[in-house]
C-alpha cells in the first residue's frame, strides 16, 4: 500500500476538528428534535394495588379419580382475569370511562391492567398504566373492589358445584352398592351358595358317619359269625345228654316205702335199673355260646337276659326252652341273616344314594361358584368404594365450609403517581444524543471523502494537460 494512502489516528483527528461544528450542531440538533418528539408523545402512568386472601386455604378432595376443588384457587381466578370482557366493562361504567375523552372498550382496558400472583399464591397485585395519574389510580381501585365481589361470587358459585359434584358422586356410589346388592340377593335366591357348601359338608360327613358305621357292622358280623362258628365246633364235639343209671332201691323217692316191703320185694327190686338223662353242662354252655352269638347279630339283647333268667329261676323251662330253640334255630338264623344283610344293603344304598347326591351338589356349586364369586368381589368393591366416597364426602363438606370464608381484601390501595413512567426522557435524549453523534460523524467523514476525491480529480486533470 504506497504511504499516501495510509490513515492514521492523526488524519481522523484533523477530520473531527475540521467539522468539529458541523458535528455539534448536528448532534444539538438531534438532541433537540427528540426533546421535542419526547414533549409530544402521551405520557403514561403507572401505579398499583395489592389484595390478599382471608381465610384458611382448603385442600382438594380425591373422590375416586376425579380431583375436587374445595373453593376457587387464586391461581385460577387469576388466570381467568386477562381480557375478561365482563370485568372490565364493570370498571369503565364505574369510573365512566367510555365517554370522551377516554372513550376506553373493554379490549383497550385489558392492555393498560396486567394481574400478577406472588409466590405465596394469597396476594394479587392490579398493576395500571394510563394516560392520566389520577384516573390511573382510580382505575387500580375500582378494579380491586370488582375483583373481590367477583371471587366472592366465583368462589360460591365453585363451592356450589362441587358440593353438587360430590353428592353426585356419593349417591352414583350408593346407587351402584344398592345394585350389587340386588344382584347378589337375586343370586342368593336362584342358588343359595352357603347352603350348598353347609349341605355339602354335611352330605360328606355323613358318607364318612355311614361309612365308618358300615365297616363297624361288617367287622362286628365277622367276628360274630367267627365265634358262632367256633361254638357250633365245639358244640358237635358234646353229647346232648347224659344217660344215668341207677338201682330203684338207692332212689330217694323209694326209701319211704321199702319198710313195708318184704326182703324178697327187695331183693327183686335191687336188680331193677332205672335210667335217666341229664343235659351235658359243657354241651349246655356251648349251645349257650352259640345262641348269645345269634342274639347279637339280630341284636335282641334283651331276649338274652330274659332266657337267662327263666334258666336260673326253673330248670324244666330251660329243657322246654332249649327244645323250642333246637325246632326254631333254622328259622332264626334265615331271618338273622336276611336282617343283616338288609341292613348292610340298606347302608350301601344310602351311602350311594350320598355320593350321587354329593356329586350332584358339587357339580352344582362348580357352575355356580364362579359367579357367586364374582358378584361377592364386585358387592366387596363396591361397598369399600362408597365407604371411601362417603369418608371423603363428609370431609369435603367440612372443606367447603371451610371455603365459604375466603374473601379478597385490599391489603394495598392504588396512589397517585407523581410521575410518568412513558416516556422516558433522560433515556431517550441519552439515546438520541449517541445516535446523532454517530450519524453526523458517519456524514463528516463521509463529506471529507468526497472533497478528498474531487480533489485528486482535479489534480489528475491538471497534470494531464
């Protein structure tokens, strides 16, 4: 690059002091104009009100899976508040705003009012900015006293509804326990499951009573038949009678007449043999054996004790007895029998007759149990659930109550402003001075460039002529 064209620090110093007026008047010239456009402008003031919440902050309710509020939240209310047409109607016709010169709609109110929630969510600050301090103040006032009557009429009208939700929910609960009772009482009486498990314990227990009764009577009859079978042995082995023989003489019965008998009488009558048959006792005992044995089967203990006793008390109708016996014994024993085997048929039918029963019971309760079971599960369901709702049913209502309370009060009242936040006029007469520095600056160099050029153009001609 040849010397002549570089610039220095110099160069831009001899600029500045060339046009050192040009720049100062221009920049004066700038400031002014903003002074001026800055005295023009509308300006705006801004001031603020503050409400806060009285009264205690209730929890939501869980009633199943729906969420219900106990009063209005200030975070909803707040959120309702931005470019809410009813609201801020209210405010103009209070403050009479919609007449000249503010001529305000509902739409430009909602720009100058912004709403804000502290973070303890229980104060509400109503920021305004307008075009006039006072009216600027009176808007902030109006609108907290519109704010508090309409939390007030919100908060009844969210208390209202969810009392009438929760009772919706209570009695849809109610309705669908009472249904679940109906069907499990209208099951109960198509099939009474508990009967059928009570019959069916009991049917089982019986097949094992009768079971258990038909082993003792069939342990009890071999036995029996064992020891009459063992008698009847022994019993074959004796004689029924003794044969006893004796001289008439050593009788007792003719002691008395052999006084008047001659020696030859005697004589003769000691070769006369008399005899006589007495019962074998160890053949009679057998035979006792035996008929007590036949006695238990058929199970007349009571005849036992009765020919017991006739034997002891006369011997001549035990002989009778025994005879009558002997002539009867097969007859006995036929319906001995055919009353054993009776009995032990009947306790088969029975036991049979049990297990059908029992089977068809059990078949029964299979079809009917898993429904049974399924309406029981859904009736428990069902009864826990309205236990829930109506525990928090109760607690709502203490809740919303509770919630009647809250109310809005103005804790912080608007004030007048004493000055206007818009527009700024320090900062823009800062900013326009920067701005035209630099502008009047950028034409200084831009107007020595230019002389610069037409110049070395003018030199340039000269030299070629």
């Amino acid at each position: 690059m040849p010397e002549e064209d570089e610039v220095s620090l110099y160069d831009y110093i001899k600029v500045v002091s060339k046009w050192k007026w040009f720049i100062i008047i221009g920049t004066f010239v700038c400031i002014l104009t903003a002074g001026i456009v800055t005295l023009l402008l509308p300006k705006v003031y801004e001031t603020r009100a503050t409400l806060a919440m009285q009264g205690s902050v209730t929890p939501d309710v869980e009633i199943g899976i729906l969420t219900v509020p106990t009063g209005l939240s200030l975070d909803k209310f707040v959120s309702s508040l931005p470019n809410n047409r009813d609201l801020n109607l209210e405010v103009i016709r209070n403050l009479g705003l919609d007449k000249s010169p503010d001529e305000l709609t509902p739409q430009a109110l909602s720009q100058t009012v912004t709403f804000s929630l502290a973070k303890d969510s229980r104060t509400i600050a109503i920021n305004v900015r307008y075009g006039h301090s006072q009216k600027a103040k009176d808007i902030a006032d109006t609108m907290a006293e519109v704010m508090k009557e309409r939390y007030q009429v919100l908060n009844e009208t969210e208390i209202s509804q969810s009392q009438n939700l929760i009772d919706e929910q209570l009695n849809l609960a109610q309705t669908r326990l009472l249904e679940a009772e109906e069907n499990l009482e209208v099951f109960k009486e198509t099939v009474d499951v508990d009967s059928l498990k009570k019959e069916i314990q009991s049917r089982v227990s019986q097949e094992t009573s009768l079971t258990q009764e038909y082993s003792k009577i069939t342990m009890f009859l071999v036995e029996e038949e064992a020891g009459l079978a063992r008698a009847q042995g022994e019993l074959e082995k004796q004689d029924r009678f003794y044969v006893l023989s004796k001289s008439i003489v050593e009788d007792a019965a003719y002691g008395r007449i052999l006084d008047k008998l001659s020696k030859e009488d005697i004589a003769a009558l000691q070769g006369v043999k008399g005899e006589s048959q007495q019962i074998n006792p160890v053949y009679r005992n057998l035979e006792q054996i035996a008929t007590n044995a036949r006695i238990s089967i058929a199970r007349a203990k009571a005849k036992k004790l009765l020919v017991k006793e006739r034997i002891e008390e006369n011997r001549v109708a035990l002989s009778k007895l025994q005879t009558q016996l002997a002539e009867r014994e097969g007859e006995w024993e036929h319906l001995t029998e055919a009353h054993d085997l009776a009995k032990k048929l009947l306790l088969k039918a029975k036991i049979e007759e049990n297990k059908v029963a029992l089977s068809k019971l059990q078949d029964q309760l299979a079809e009917k149990e898993p429904e049974w079971e399924t309406l029981t599960e859904g009736y428990n369901r069902t009864r826990e659930e309205y236990q829930s709702i109506r525990s928090a049913h109760q607690g709502a209502v203490k809740l919303l109550a509770a919630a009647k309370t809250r109310q809005l009060k103005t804790v912080g009242t608007a004030g007048v402003p004493s000055k206007p936040i818009e527009p700024n006029t320090k900062r823009i007469l800062l900013i326009a001075a920067a701005v035209g520095l630099l502008a009047v600056l950028f034409l200084a160099f831009f107007l020595e460039y230019l002389a610069k050029m037409k110049k070395l153009e003018t030199e340039s001609k000269k030299q070629d002529k």
